[in-house]
C-alpha cells in the first residue's frame, strides 16, 4: 500500500518542518486539497503555497481538485509538475478532453468520484486514466468518518479495471487509519491518502508504517 498524507491536517504554521517529517517517516506522495469554496464548502490552497510545498517535498506531488472550472486549476497547478492532478468527474462536462489535456502537460491524469458517484460512470475512461480517487467522506473538511461502501465501490471499480486491462491505480480518501486499511488492500486499493491519522499521531513514522499493509 502506498501512502500519501493530507497536509490539510498539517500545521501550516510550520508547513515546511510538517512537510520534511512526512517525507522523511516514508510516505510515497504529498497529497494537496485545492478547494475553491464553490465546489465544495471551504476554501484552501492556492499555487503560491503548494509551490512551497513542493519546494520542501522529496516525494511526489499528488495534487487533488475540488473545484469548479476545471481547466483553469489545471493550468494554474500544471506548471508545479505534480505525479498525479485529478478532478472530479461531478464537475466536469468533457472529461476526456481534460485528461488528454493533463496528459500532454507531463502528469498523470486522475478522476475523483464523490460517495455517491457510481464507478459505472467511468468505466469507458479508465484505459485512459493513471489512477482513480474515491473519497471515502464528503469531501471539503478533514476529520470525517470512513464511509463502509467504498469497500464495495473499490472492488467494483477493480473488477472494471481487471476486465478492460487497464493499469489504473485505486486511491481512498477519507477516514483512513490502521483499523480500515487492510479490508481496503483486500478490495484491491493500491494508495491511501490520511490526514489526521498521520499529523494527529505523536509518531509520524509509526503512523505511515500502519498503513503499508
């Protein structure tokens, strides 16, 4: 299992010390939450900072879209040269043309689908995508309860990717910690993102290592 903390849980009073620790204690990306207060209910990030974030990162950026005009954020975040850049596919109107987009921009295109969003939806996508994202909370706020489904939902999505051949990866954010992560290994998950369960621990190591099941 790989695993990318939220840095929407770090202390961004010491972003750059909060940054350091997670890429020294073993994660395998830096996941960023870029929310645009229309999309969803709270606002985030922009490019200045997350430059500094990748500034001060040694691993991968893996860089999360929760906003509306999606073409614009892609060209704002683009030029950061994150390994993944996804949306969501609620959002957007002509997904394919945006992951070629992401594509021919040197990053590997992701699609994100909300809880209640069906694989389904994306079924005739995934030959063309690196990775899909299922949140696991509502997303826009860090701190939220796992949502049990995503166990079902995760291994329908697999099935689809086993049966069209395609090399997608399966990403869960949301309520992520060492209780839930080895029934999502089992539904075939290869990255999960945590936020509290990493900077809420006294031990970010320890907490990083609980999830490489």
């Amino acid at each position: 299992m790989l695993v990318a903390p939220s840095i929407l849980s770090a202390d961004f009073g010491k972003l750059n010390d909060e940054i350091t620790a997670i890429c020294t204690a073993g994660c395998d990306l830096v996941h960023v939450d870029v929310m645009d207060g229309h999309f969803v209910p709270n606002l985030t990030i922009g490019p200045v900072v997350v430059n500094a974030v990748a500034k001060a990162a040694t691993k991968p950026l893996d860089i999360h879209l929760m906003v509306e005009n999606n073409p614009f954020f892609v060209d704002l975040f683009a030029p950061l040269k994150p390994r993944y850049l996804s949306f969501h596919i609620e959002e957007e109107k002509h997904p394919h043309r945006l992951i070629q987009k992401i594509r021919d921009l040197g990053i590997s295109p992701a699609i994100v689908l909300n809880p209640h969003t069906p694989p389904s939806l994306i079924e005739y996508l995934l030959e063309d995508l690196d990775m899909v994202l299922l949140m696991s909370v509502n997303p826009g706020f860090g701190g939220q309860k796992f949502i049990p489904s995503v166990l079902e939902k995760a291994l329908s999505l697999k099935e689809m990717i086993l049966k069209r051949n395609a090399e997608t990866l399966i990403e869960v954010d949301g309520g992520v910690n060492d209780t839930n992560v080895k029934a999502l290994a089992d539904a075939g998950v290869d990255i999960v993102v945590a936020g509290n369960y990493v900077f809420g621990s006294d031990h970010y190591k320890n907490a990083i290592d609980s999830l490489k099941v």
